[in-house]
C-alpha cells in the first residue's frame, strides 16, 4: 500500500526524539517515494507540534509545490 503512493506529493515530518519511527525507517521511506519530503523537527517526539518554525517552513514550502503542481502558470 505504501508504494502505491509514488506518484503523490508527500511531506513526513518526523520529530527527532520519535521513538516510534526511527531516522533509518523515515530514510527507507524517503528512498521508496520519490515524492516524498522529509523533514525532522529538532527536540520533538513522536509528534510535533507543527508550530516549530522548521515545521512550518516544509509545510508552506510543501503546499506551494503542490499548488505549483496543481496550478501550472501558462
């Protein structure tokens, strides 16, 4: 099910103090996805915030790609 995601735009970020997915398991993913960005959060869990201003950063980058993507100028 995982692979079937290829062809979208995915952005993971991943707190770096998660002790539920590893920095090697967020690598394999981002190798197996070509889409995929990843991002880790500094001093943060399993789950950031997504307040951290790194977090926000991917997200408002991510969400202009995708539009970019959506919305080709002509």
């Amino acid at each position: 099910m995982f692979d079937a995601l290829a062809d979208v735009p995915a952005l993971l970020l991943r707190g770096a103090l998660s002790d539920l997915l590893s920095e090697e398991t967020a690598q394999k993913m981002e190798a197996r996805l070509p889409k995929l960005g990843l991002v880790t959060i500094a001093d943060r869990g399993h789950v950031p915030t997504l307040e951290e201003a790194d977090a926000l950063s991917a997200i408002e980058a991510f969400v202009a790609e995708v539009d970019t993507l959506s919305h080709p100028s002509t």
